[in-house]
C-alpha cells in the first residue's frame, strides 16, 4: 500500500468518526431535567401551627363602623334599667366589638347585679334584660317565693375560639356576644349554682293509680248480692220417696261446695209470734225456721260492699300530690331558665350539651337562620 493510499483512508477515518459519535448520540435521547415540584413534594411539609384569633393581623374598625355601632346601640338600650358604661372599641386580630359595654346591674325592682360586671354587645345586653324580666323572675317568685339580685359571670369577652381550642371556629366570647351565668343569688340569701341545681337523673312518673269509679264499685257490690242471695232458701221441687221427702235440686252460692242433698223434714209447729210477724214473714213449708234474731236498727243508704280482691290503693282515691321539697323546686327552677332562655337566645348550652357547659350557661346572641340552638 503506497503512502499515498494510506494517507487517503487516514483522512476518510477522521472525517467518518464524528458523524458516527453524532448518529450514537441521536439514538439515545437524553434525560429530561428533574421537575421542581415533584423534588418539593418528595419532602415530608412541615406542619404548621395554626394562628390564634388574638395572634391574626388586626385591622383596625373604621370610624364608620364605630359610628354606627353606637347608634345602633343607643337605640337599643333605650328604655332599659340598665346600669353601664361605654367601653372604647375593642379590636384583638379577628376579635373584637365596635362598640362595647360594660354591664354592671340589669333592672330595677329588684336590681340584678352581674358579679364582676361583663364586657358585652347591646344586643346581648338587652337579651339578659328580656330574659330576667319575662323569665327568671316571674319563675323565682312562683316556685321560690323570692327574687334573683346578682347573677355570677363566668366569662363575657374573651379572645379565643371555641372550648379554647386552636382548631376549632371562633367563638361568640371573642366577639364579646356571649356571656356564661353560673350562679343565681336570691333576695332570701338563698344560693343556687347550675352545677348543684341541674337535674342529676330524669324524673320517673309513678304508675297512676287505678281508682274505682262509682259506678264500677256499684257494680260489683250488686254481684255480690245477687251470690249471697243465691244461697238462700227458695221454694224447692222435691219427690216422695217412700215416707221421706228429699230434696232433688238445691240452687248453691257458685262459689261454694255444695252440700249433699238432705231429707225434708215434716213441717213442725212455728212457734208463736206476733200478729206482724206472721204477715211479714214468708217460710218455707219444707224447711225449718231460723231461730229468731233481734233486729238491728238499719241506716237508711245501704253501704256497698268491698270486693275481697280490692286494693287498698284502688279503693281510696289519692287526689293530693306530695310537696315537693326546697331542693326539687331549685332544680325545676334551674331548668325552666335554661328552657325559657331557649326562646330569647340564639345559643343557650347547659349540663346536658357537654362536660364543658356542667357548671354554666352559656348564652350568645349568634344569629341563626331559623331558630336558635338549644341543649
């Protein structure tokens, strides 16, 4: 091979390799870049806490908020006993009121003091009136004989959602729409707390009591005399049997063995009555004549006879209930308060809605489409 040829393939080699190093690397596409999103969602995200009303960006309430609020509010309180002050507004995160008071005493005759004094809406403020006046009161004085003079706050405002939880919505308190009673106090000194007062376990009814009517009573005693009567002598068909005469038929009282049948003896001689005893007197000619009883002055109404099957309870009417004691007429008053603010309130929770509400009730005026929650 002259050098002239070797050189001429050298020359094809170098210009054949990198179309071949190009066809290799068309061949085998290369690898797409990795995606951003798919790396980010590979890593566990960190759990974030959740933010506390009080801990949100606070914005602040316009002026015109404010201004409205406290018309609204002068209207509304106009009219009322109510011992209170205005409190500047209230703004916390998401918490807050435009428009603030500070209840110290509701009514007049008798005053109820809010022991401390609650930092509440108008609006809840002129619900607790309603309430006292149209409800507690007329309740104390009908089943205490005496008058609410200081309910007990529990909590008015309070920046924090519902049971304090950090996960659940927020709460009317935070709004300052709420307020918790927990403690009643009466003119008498007398003291009923919710948890104390509130019906432990539901009343039973006691089985009613079957009482005889009249009518039933003058039935059976009308039985009964038509059983005794049928033990009595009465005219019998006998047939002779040889000298004897003997008794073919007895009609026997049903509710007693009969006795064998006997032989009628001859009629013998009665003794001497009197002339009016012979004509009121009817004998039996085959019978012998009871020996004669001294008459017993009779009343003029004759008296019913008690069936022996008779209950003492069935026999005698029972009319009159037991008095109820000092202690079951504070736990219906509890209860009816709790009931009756049902009807005033949008939110009313009591013992029976959860552990959280055993020793308060809890009353909002959050506003509800139809009716109010009541537990």
């Amino acid at each position: 091979m002259t050098p002239k040829r070797i050189a001429s393939l050298t020359f094809a080699l170098l210009v054949a390799l990198p179309v071949y190093a190009r066809a290799e690397t068309d061949e085998v596409p290369p690898l797409p870049d990795r995606n951003p999103a798919r790396v980010q969602g590979s890593v566990e995200p960190v759990a974030q806490a959740p933010v506390l009303p009080g801990d949100q960006p606070t914005v602040p309430w316009t002026d015109e908020e404010i201004a409205s609020a406290k018309t609204e509010c002068a209207k509304a309180l106009a009219g009322l006993a109510l011992d209170y002050e205005p409190l500047p507004p209230i703004k916390e995160g998401i918490c807050g009121a435009p428009a603030p008071i500070l209840v110290k005493s509701i009514g007049s005759d008798p005053k109820v003091v809010i022991d401390p004094p609650a930092t509440v809406t108008c609006p809840l403020a002129v619900g607790l009136a309603s309430w006292l006046k149209n409800k507690v009161q007329p309740d104390a004085k009908a089943m205490l004989g005496t008058q609410v003079v200081k309910l007990h706050n529990a909590m008015s405002y309070s920046c924090r959602n519902r049971y304090g939880s950090a996960t659940t919505p927020l709460s009317e308190h935070a709004l300052a729409n709420a307020l918790d009673v927990s403690d009643f106090v009466f003119a008498s000194g007398d003291h009923i707390t919710v948890l104390d007062g509130w019906p432990r376990l539901a009343t039973v009814p006691a089985p009613p009591v079957r009482v005889a009517s009249p009518s039933r009573v003058a039935s059976v005693a009308g039985s009964i005399m038509k059983v005794s009567q049928a033990a009595t002598p009465t005219s019998l068909p006998v047939i002779a049997r040889g000298s004897a005469i003997v008794v073919t038929r007895i009609k026997a009282n049903p509710f007693e063995v009969p006795a064998p049948p006997q032989e009628a003896k001859s009629p013998s001689a009665p003794a001497p009555t009197s002339e009016s005893t012979v004509a009121k007197t009817r004998s039996n000619p085959f019978v012998a004549p009871a020996p004669a009883q001294a008459s017993a002055p009779q009343s003029a109404t004759p008296q019913a006879a008690t069936p022996r099957d008779a209950k003492p309870s069935e026999a005698v009417p029972q009319d009159a209930e037991p008095e109820q004691t000092l202690a079951e007429r504070e736990s219906a008053f509890v209860k009816d308060v709790h009931d009756e603010a049902c009807t005033v309130f949008g939110t009313t929770l009591g013992p029976a809605a959860n552990a959280a509400h055993k020793n308060h009730f809890h009353l909002d005026m959050k506003a509800r489409r139809h009716s109010g929650f009541c537990e």
